[in-house]
C-alpha cells in the first residue's frame, strides 16, 4: 500500500510539475496554484527575515538593484530554450528562481553590510545581464519579432503614461505597470504573428475564445484589481512596495524572456 501511494505521488509530481519544465507543455492549475504560492510565501519570508533586518527599504533602489538580476534570469531561460545552454532543471522554470536567488542573495546581503548597497548588487547582475545577452545577441536568427514588440510596447506605454498624469498612483506600481505591457506586447506579437501558444490555462481560454489582444483589457484588469487589493489590505508602505515589487518581477521576466526566444526563433 505504501509502495502504490509513493507511486502515485512520483506520477504526479513528474505529470504537473517534471514534464512541463521540460516539454514545455506549459502551466496546468495545479503547479500554477503550488508556484504562486511559493513566490507568494518566498517573497514574505525574504522580506521578513533577510530584508527587513538588514533595513533595506523597498524603493526605487530596490527595483533598480533587482532588474539586473531579471534580466539574466529571463534570459538564461530563453537560453534555454534556444538550445545554447543546457536543459538543467536549475535553468528551467521554476528552477531558475532558485538560481538567481543563490547567485544574488549572499551578494545582496554583503553588500548591505558593507553599506554599499545598491552598487555591488547592481553591479554583480549587471555583469551576470551581460554576460547572457552576449550569448543571446550572438545567436539572433530575426530581430522582426523585438521590433514588433517594441512598437506595441510604445504605443501602449504612451497610453499608460498619459493616464498616469492624468491620475497618478504610486510610482513603484507604474513601473510593475510598465513592465506588464511590456509582457503583454511580447505575447500578443508572439501569438499573433508567429503562431506561439499560450502556456497559462486561464489566459489559453481566452485566447482561444477572443484572440491574442484580449491581453491588454485582462491584464489591466488584473492591474487595477491587485493594485486596489493592496492598498486596502496592507497597511505598511514597505510591504505595499513589496508586493509591487513582485508584480513588476512577475511581468519583467517574462518581458524579457518572450521577445528572446522569438528573436531566437524557439
């Protein structure tokens, strides 16, 4: 009997959670809900017991000091894909986020106790960026995808800017905001024009139903909906700023990442 349920759950953890990583079968509900909740829970307890007492505050710095560090790991994750870098479970998602973390933690933490931070960090993922998009640049087949991209970021951060001097909101959440249309713009292109499909079950349904450029009400709509939950759920200005430094990452990487493995042509 115990053999049987060991079985079970070997058969289901490779079903929902080894071979997407490696088929690229995409996201079930299953490991979606299991991932979420360990960012979820990964980011409260980096914040509670790594951050916080080393008094990092979470601002401008903080998202400045990070962005290096998503970069090169959405860019090892095309990588990967394109086939230049080995398929590691370390270098898959969700792997990757354990590997980013292990490479920039000890850094992040000496350099707050050096009192240089934010340079040794920034510095640090700025080497590692480079470094992956050296190999990236040297192995582009087409840039039409990025430049498609490009224009429907622009256009769509135009409209977000204006809004945003229209009615302000924290200027931490724009950039998560920024980041988001990004994301949306690399997805919408790369469904639309080259045929790529969704790997989130919920957005797959409504793509399939409405058609890639439904992302742009959808994702705003989430935008407004997460901004509103955490401003009328957390209190704290530090823990606000946290949570919005998880949806810039949470749309940053994949930003990254999607125009990458088009330009890669994966």
């Amino acid at each position: 009997m115990i053999s049987g349920m060991w079985h079970d759950l070997i058969n289901f953890f490779y079903t929902y959670f080894w071979e997407p990583m490696f088929t690229r079968s995409g996201y079930n509900l299953i490991n979606t809900i299991v991932y979420a909740l360990a960012i979820g829970f990964g980011f409260i307890y980096a914040y509670r017991y790594v951050i916080k007492p080393l008094n990092v505050k979470i601002d401008g710095r903080f998202f400045l000091a990070a962005t290096p560090m998503i970069v090169f790991g959405a860019t090892v994750r095309a990588l990967v894909d394109g086939g230049i870098l080995p398929e590691n479970p370390w270098l898959l998602t969700p792997g990757i986020f354990f590997t980013a973390v292990f490479l920039f933690g000890p850094v992040f933490v000496l350099d707050a106790k050096m009192k240089t931070y934010p340079k040794i960090t920034f510095a640090w993922g700025t080497i590692l960026a480079l470094w992956a998009n050296y190999l990236l640049l040297t192995h582009v087949k087409s840039w039409h995808p990025y430049e498609l991209t490009m224009i429907h970021t622009l256009v769509s951060w135009a409209f977000v800017l204006a809004f945003y001097k229209w009615k302000p909101f924290d200027k931490l959440y724009l950039y998560a905001v920024l980041a988001h249309f990004y994301d949306i713009a690399s997805t919408v292109v790369g469904i639309h024009y080259y045929h790529y499909h969704e790997v989130h079950w919920l957005e797959g349904i409504l793509v399939r139903h409405f058609g890639a450029y439904v992302y742009y009400p959808w994702i705003t709509f989430i935008l407004v909906v997460v901004y509103w939950v955490i401003n009328a759920y957390t209190d704290d200005e530090d823990e606000r700023h946290l949570w919005y430094l998880l949806v810039y990452v949470l749309g940053l990487g994949p930003a990254i990442r999607d125009p990458a493995q088009m330009i890669l042509q994966v």
